[in-house]
C-alpha cells in the first residue's frame, strides 16, 4: 500500500505563493510510476491540476494553472510538491495528491486513472 500526506496549504492573497508538500511511504511506493494533483472546490467537481512521471521528465498541467504552478518530485525524500505561483481566488480548494501503480496511457486527467490519495489540504485565495 501507498500513503500520501498533504501538507503546506492555508491562506493567501491573490497573487501571493504557496508550496504544498506531499510525503509518500509505504512498501510498495517505489514502484509508483505516475503522482500528480487533483483539487475540489466548495460546489465544483473534482478537477485535475497536474501530473508527472515519478521518475522522469514528463509533467502535464491543466490549462487554469499552466504557468502559474509546478510540480515535481524528490526521489530521495520520496515527497512530491506543488509550487503555486501568481494564485487566484479561483483556485480556492481542497488539494488532494495522488499516484498510481499503473501508467494512464494518456489518461492522466482522469481521477479514475488513480488509486492512492491523500486526506486533502485547503488552500484558500482572497481576493
């Protein structure tokens, strides 16, 4: 099994930053082959932010946050982040980080293509 722990969301300003952290652990993480984000605001549907190999280059963002966010991978720390740049109230919701031990095929956009989540970390952008 996999476990994911958010951490490092709270309140910001528009246009202000913030870096959430996700710790993974558990015997079989090192054979995670995809993390990525997933957030869900009050009233939305569940909605992709980003995603990456997690040993590799290749990262995929949604267009709302392209540009704006990064996310990457420590390998020796086995944590994943999510750099959020030039924040909106927008992007208010609950982050959730995710991963899996099956490749999407392209699929990686889809909530589905993931079996391993995190509890959630509120991130909340005043206007």
């Amino acid at each position: 099994q996999v476990q994911l722990v958010e951490s490092g969301g709270g309140l910001v300003q528009a246009g202000g930053s913030l870096r959430l952290s996700c710790a993974a652990s558990g015997r079989t993480f090192s054979s995670v082959v995809m993390v990525g984000w997933f957030r869900q605001g009050p009233g939305k549907d569940r909605e992709f932010v980003a995603a990456n190999r997690w040993r590799g280059a290749s990262t995929y963002y949604a267009d709302s946050v392209k540009g704006r966010f990064t996310s990457s991978g420590d390998n020796a720390k086995n944590t994943v982040y999510l750099q959020m740049n030039s924040l909106k109230p927008e992007d208010t919701a609950v982050y959730y980080c995710v991963g899996t031990l099956r490749y999407p095929d392209g699929r990686f956009s889809d909530h589905r293509s993931y079996e391993f989540w995190g509890q959630g970390t509120q991130v909340t952008v005043s206007s």
